[in-house]
C-alpha cells in the first residue's frame, strides 16, 4: 500500500476546557487529511462543540475539517463507528477530545501502514503531561 490517507478522529464528550488544543494539535499534523472533530451530545448546552469551533475558525492549512455534534449521546462505541462510517481517509486516527497528538503523529502511524501492509492496527506511545 502506497499513499494512504488518513482521517483523525477528534472524539469528545463534555470536554470544553480541553478540546480547543486537541483540535489545534490535529490541524499541526505534517501530513494534509481529513478531521473530524464530533462531540456527542455533550451535556453542556453546546460549550465543547463551540470551543472546537473556535479552535477552527479562521484554519485556513491543507486539512479537510468538519466540526459536528451527534443529535443525541450515543456513546463511544456507537460515536466511533458512525464517524467510520463516513471518513474518507485509508487510515483512521484517533483522538481523544483531553489528548495532544504530536505534529508527526499522522505521518508516522502511515509510514508503519505503508511499511507493514498486512497491519490492521497501530498504536503510539502516551506523554502524560
């Protein structure tokens, strides 16, 4: 497999006062793709979905990004597999709406994708900050 895509997966629930430098550390990724940045139904009367939308406002880099909110709390689960079902990208990469990925994160998760055509699934190492 050469040239994969990928799309990020920015996933939260109820995480206003994180999820602007998760969203900003996804639009830092070095490889251009698609993010998807989805709240679901978050009990804050839409407070993480308009903090992610602050994180974007005026983005204007390579990355194709699309902030939403599920009309209803569907769960991890459920919310993972709905945003699956429609991301574009070969690879799907995923984020937590506390966590912040590093800028070659994207790019290197591809390379070991590109690198082991057989892998279905990569991991990375975690910083607690």
């Amino acid at each position: 497999m050469a040239n994969l895509s990928a799309t990020i997966l920015v996933i939260a629930y109820d995480m206003q006062a994180m999820i602007g430098d998760a969203v900003r550390s996804a639009l830092a990724q070095t490889v251009p793709c698609e993010i998807i940045v989805s709240d679901d139904c978050s009990p804050d009367g839409g407070a993480t979905l308009e903090a992610a939308r602050q994180a974007v406002a005026g983005y204007t880099g390579p990355h194709r990004v699309i902030v939403r909110s599920t009309p209803r709390n569907l769960g991890l689960c459920r919310h993972l597999t709905e945003l699956a079902s429609i991301a574009t990208g070969d690879v799907l990469v995923c984020i937590g709406g506390d966590d912040v990925a590093y800028p070659q994160r994207t790019q290197r998760l591809l390379d070991v994708f590109e690198r082991e055509p057989g892998a279905q699934i990569v991991g990375s190492l975690v910083d607690d900050i």
